[in-house]
C-alpha cells in the first residue's frame, strides 16, 4: 500500500492491469456486505458484452459505485479515479483493482490515451458521464461527450447503466441499511458512426443519456420487496401512508423525476388515485 504518482498509474494500469488474485479477494470480501447488507440488486447483466472492448456508462452518486458496477459483472473492470486518490496510501492497491486516475475538470489526454490503450485490448471500461458526483438522490448531472468519443474511436459498444441508493452509505464507520440497484440496458452499437466531435456529443446526448434517464427513473420507481410483499397481501396503502389523503411517495417522488411528459401525466395520475 503505496502512492504512486500519476505517470507511474497510468504506466502501471497500461502495462501490468489487474490483479487477478487481488481482485478475486475483494471480490469475496465486498460481496456480502454488498449484496447483504445492502440488498444489491442487479438486473440487465446479460446486456454486458462476454467478451471484447466495450464501455459501461453510468450515472454516478458515490465513490462506492465502481465497485457495485464491478459486482455486477464477472469481469474485470477498468475505471477512472480522480487523481488525488492515489496520492492517498491506496494508490497502487487501486490501480491493481483497475483503476487509473484522470484529472476531473479538464481534458486530460493522458488518461483519454489510457482509456483508448485498454479498449484496444479488448478491455470493459466504466465511465461517468457526468464527470463527478451528483449528490440529489432523484437527479442526474449533464452529461460530457467524452464516453462518446471513447466510444467511436475504439469502435466499442456503448452500454448504458444506472445507480441508485449508493450515495450516504455510511453514518461514521457503519453502513447504512440501504437498498443498492444496478441496471444495464441493452448495448449501443458506434461501428456505423463516424468518429468525430459532433457525432460523439449526438450519441451521448441523443441515445445514451436519454436511455441512462430511463433505467434511474425505472430503478427510482420499482418498489422494495417488503413493499411488494404488502402490495400481494393488499395491505399496502393505509399501512405505509397512515393517511388516505396523502399523497403516495410515488407519486411524490415522480414530479421531481428528469422525465418525459408522458411519465409526468402518469405520476400526476399516480397522485389522484393516492
């Protein structure tokens, strides 16, 4: 456990890559707390690529979310880290994990360059459109063109992805008991798109993020199993509310939702009937 500077990172995840006994070993350890604790549930993991170059593109509200999207695939996953994480005694240990630095807020060609160098190997990159955290539970950042450039220059599918429930996972050194969920929607073929500027920023602002909205908000939505359970037995409503008259958190929570107008009509729905 050491830091490395950011050249010797990149330098390291470029040639040397992940550790596969070392990632096996956090793989065990995180898994329990991951998947029982907080009750991680994934869905869409058949759209992941088995094999070959391909980039995972998700929102992003935690530090944790890398490690539940590496959960949710059996392979080894490629991440960016802001750089002032391997300044820190963990530098080396992450990059081993996958991960390679990339400094937020500017065009940092080296870490583009690394990027590029892993999908030219056939490797699963995951990467944040948004750039940084957004900590508004039901909100999604503005997303960067630069999965999109990735993308096309490599010739790599697009899969979309979205995260809820990882942000405030802990109150001091204990974890919270939350609900995670990771979905991915079916992969977005580039191989018939030109590589250029315009056509990266159209394909992650027209096809990707829209898709990314839709799995949040399906996620936002899909009910917890005790509520499910209290749905089948029809004992649902009056337990959860106490109070006919007040509206649903459904509904509630969708008119805050990033969605369309249909959606609005259905929660403005949800509402009267609550």
């Amino acid at each position: 456990m050491a830091p490395v500077t950011t050249e010797e990172a990149h330098r390291l995840a470029r040639e040397k890559g992940v550790s596969g006994p070392l990632y096996a070993f956090v793989r065990v350890v995180l898994t329990p707390l991951m998947r029982g604790w907080f009750r991680m549930h994934i869905s869409g993991r058949e759209h992941i690529p088995p094999v070959g170059a391909a980039i995972l593109a998700a929102n992003h509200k935690s530090f944790w979310d890398s490690f539940f999207i590496g959960l949710a695939t059996p392979r080894h996953l490629r991440f960016m880290g802001k750089v002032e994480l391997f300044q820190g005694r963990w530098g080396r240990l992450l990059v081993r994990l996958g991960a390679f630095p990339v400094r937020r807020g500017q065009a940092d060609a080296e870490a583009l360059a690394t990027a590029q160098a892993l999908l030219d190997a056939g490797e699963l990159l995951a990467i944040f459109p948004e750039g940084t955290r957004v900590r508004e539970p039901v909100s999604l950042g503005q997303p960067r063109r630069g999965a999109g450039r990735l993308a096309l220059e490599a010739g790599a599918p697009l899969v979309p992805a979205a995260i809820t429930g990882s942000d405030n996972l802990w109150i001091g050194p204990f974890p919270k008991p939350k609900r995670v969920q990771v979905t991915f929607a079916a992969p977005i073929p580039v191989a018939d798109i030109a590589s250029s500027p315009d056509e990266a920023g159209k394909l992650v602002e027209d096809v990707l993020w829209p898709q990314v909205e839709t799995q949040f908000g399906r996620l936002l939505l899909r009910p917890s199993l005790i509520a499910a359970l209290l749905t089948a037995l029809g004992v649902g409503g009056g337990i959860a509310l106490g109070r006919r008259s007040r509206p649903s958190r459904l509904a509630r929570l969708g008119e805050s939702l990033p969605l369309g107008r249909s959606k609005k009509r259905r929660f403005r729905f949800l509402r009267r009937r609550s």
